[in-house]
C-alpha cells in the first residue's frame, strides 16, 4: 500500500465498527444462553469471524446478515465436541476465553491460530486453569495448540494476576461458571471489564468489589439482544488524527464509553486535546456517547501506572500524537505490548524510527521526543492491525511517499478503516 501525504483537515460525522471485545463475548455469552441471541452493530472483522467459526464448529447456529448476527444458544452445557481443531485465527481474545470454557466441557478439544497467534503465550490462562483441575497442555509447555482434556469438574481458586490482563480474568471466570467453588480474580489493576458487565446483563452471579473479582457456579441464563457501540480502539485512531491536523472537527456516533477503555481520551485530553463528549447513555451495561475532536496543539507527558491496561491497545497510535506533540512523552510500565500481535514496542519504534521520528524504546514502553517532522519511507505492519493503521496515518503526515508491506492485517478489526478516513478529507 502506497500512503501520499495529506495536508488538509479532518471533518464530519462518522461511526466505527462495532466494539470488538463486545462482539466477541456476545457470541460466546449468546451461544452459552438458552434460546435466542440478537446482536445489532457487530463487528465483521476477522477476529470475530473466528470466534463465530469456533462456536459453529461446536454446534450452534449462527446467522449473519450484514452487521446483525442472531444466535440460537444451546446453553451451559449444550455445546458438542467439535470434528476438527478450532482454528482462533490472529484472535488472541478467542484462544484464551475459549480455553476457560472449554477447560471443563465433558468432550476433548484442540485450540490453535496462525503463526503469529502460535507465538503469543498461552501457560498464562493454562497454568491457573490446571490448578483449578482441568487437563490442558500447550506446545513447550507454552503456546498454542492448545489441548484440553475432558476432566470431573473443576474446583475454586482465589488466583492473583501477576499482570492486568481481561483476556487471562475472562478466561477464569468462563471456567468459573462451571466450577462447584467460588473463582475469585484479584487483579494488581482493573483491566477491561466487558466480560463482567455482559455476565451482569445476562443475569449470571458474578461480584466485584475493589480489584476482585468472584463467580458462582451458573445455573444457565436466557438469550438477550445486545447493541454493541463502536469500538473506542478503532475510534482512537481518528481522535488522533483530528488532534494532530489544525482546523478539524469530527465526532464519531455511538462509540463504546466503557471507563476501563476511555484511557484514550484521558491521555489525548492530558497531551491538550480538544475532545468532548454528546449524548450519554447505557445500553446492555455499557455507556455508550458521540465522541468530538477538534483539532489542536498537543504537549508531551508521561504515562504510566494505572492508565495503562486502558491504553494497551492504543499505545502504537498515542507515540504517534506524541511524534507531533511538543516536548517528550515517556511511556512505562507497558511491557505487555511485548506479547500482543507483534512485539508493539520495538515495531512501533523502529517504523516511526525510519520516517524520522525521535523515538526510543525502552523494556516497557518507549520515549519519544515531539518533532513534528515524518518522512515518507518503506515501513512494515508485522501482520498487525493497530500497526498497519497507525503507520497508514503516519504516512498520511509525512513528507513524501510511504509503502507499507501488508495493510490487509486492518481487516481484523477495521475493515473499512481507509473508507471512514476518506470521507473525513471531503
């Protein structure tokens, strides 16, 4: 892909595709109810098609038309062994939630992705998962396939996270509703809490108090229909690039405002962004609002601490408003992005490196001095969505041309991401 630099502004009405860690939980929660599932707004992304293969592949009808996707749900324990190994795709959302709810299923399964999803690690759910009783094994101990083992029942757990992670908390407390015990999750700070909030609107007993999190056995729920908003972590990379070019004004409709994930907007708003917030509300547990950016001067800061679970998607976009922003900005205490799609610290640094920008990594994130100055270079993805955005509006600000080597990565979460863009430059 060939990326021209831009030098207008951004400006209308846009919406994003449906949240994507919505839509995946709304099919696995779907496919676990009895009777029927109607979600509105989903995302078509290739992720959420995984998870949607995956839970055909064990029985349950599922249909798709358009964004809409309705599910007749076979219930807690109505899902069948499936005839083949079920393929996760790039989804690291999908492998280790469905490695919690398989994990006490009364038939075997096998779990595996593509190359990229066989070098993200996996002992991270299994390790707590076999200490609850269940029978999983890993490749080296550690990474995908996943095999689980049918086992009698699992048992509670009181499992402290050594790291914030929603995928690794969503895993336990799946396999939480099939065990006799309360599954207890302390995390060391709150992460994402989609799983939480959707097991709350389908009725499941579930508690939060501080940083822990506890569930009861399930006796099984009914079906709902589930809105899903747009997806913040698709949303940012607008917010970004309206901040950055003077004179815009946009607002995006209908984006997901959960609070675990708006660290984007707090970030952007601490490095001067003009960003403000129309019609609230809450739909199936989540808030939901019209996003306004207009354009603006931004300054470094330093991020670090607690934000930081609530940015780990949109770090790769944030140094790139920190690349046009006065000052330094410094960003620790993220070396999750290390296990993501690809290792995001050091891709996002030696990209935006090669178009000029004056950026550092570091064991947990990154510095980067403001310079306000990209040139057109050859760039890589990694396969990885967030990257392939982010360096697709890098070069839409820098001087020159940009080749990057694989965009078709967006279509995991954005597939119309260059469609939205457009119609902002009109």
């Amino acid at each position: 892909m060939i990326i021209n630099q831009y030098n207008g502004n951004y400006n209308g009405r846009i919406s994003v595709p449906g949240d994507k860690s919505i839509s995946h939980r709304s099919i696995i929660f779907g496919s676990l109810a009895q009777g029927e599932t109607y979600v509105e707004n989903f995302l078509m992304g290739e992720d959420c098609i995984s998870t949607i293969n995956c839970f055909r592949a064990m029985g349950v009808d599922i249909e798709q038309k358009g964004t809409n996707v309705s599910i007749k749900g076979v219930g807690l324990k109505g899902l069948k062994k499936p005839d083949r190994v079920l393929d996760a795709g790039n989804s690291g959302t999908t492998i280790r939630i469905l490695t919690g709810l398989l994990a006490f299923q009364d038939f075997e399964s096998v779990l595996d992705g593509d190359a990229s999803l066989r070098k993200r690690p996996m002992s991270r759910v299994s390790d707590p998962l076999n200490m609850m009783g269940a029978n999983i094994s890993c490749t080296n101990g550690k990474y995908p396939p996943v095999t689980i083992k049918p086992t009698q029942g699992g048992r509670g757990i009181s499992y402290v996270q050594p790291t914030a992670s929603a995928q690794v908390k969503s895993c336990l407390l799946m396999a939480g509703m099939y065990c006799d015990d309360v599954v207890e999750v302390i995390q060391p700070s709150i992460s994402r809490d989609h799983t939480e909030r959707m097991m709350k609107y389908f009725g499941i007993d579930i508690a939060l108090e501080g940083k822990t999190v506890s569930i009861k056995k399930s006796a099984g729920f009914k079906g709902k229909k589930i809105f899903v908003p747009g997806d913040i972590s698709s949303a940012a990379f607008y917010i970004v690039a309206a901040s950055i070019a003077e004179g815009s004004d946009i607002v995006i409709e209908n984006v997901g405002l959960n609070p675990t994930r708006t660290g984007i907007i707090d970030v952007m708003r601490s490095m001067g962004a003009d960003i403000t917030i129309e019609n609230e509300k809450l739909l199936n547990e989540e808030p939901i609002g019209d996003i306004r950016v207009r354009g603006s001067q931004l300054k470094g800061i330093t991020i670090n601490g607690d934000i930081i679970p609530r940015i780990i998607d949109e770090i790769p976009i944030i140094a790139l408003a920190a690349v046009f922003a006065e000052g330094v900005t410094d960003i620790s205490d993220a070396e999750e992005l290390r296990v993501k799609e690809t290792d995001r610290i050091d891709a996002v640094c030696n990209e935006l490196k090669k178009m000029g920008a004056l950026i550092e990594a570091k064991a947990d994130g990154m510095v980067i001095k403001g310079s306000k100055n990209l040139t057109g270079s050859d760039v890589k993805s990694y396969a990885d969505h967030r990257m392939g955005m982010m360096l697709s509006l890098a070069g839409s600000f820098a001087e020159g041309e940009t080749r990057i080597d694989d965009v078709a990565c967006i279509n995991v979460s954005n597939p119309d991401f260059y469609g939205i863009l457009d119609s902002l430059r009109r």
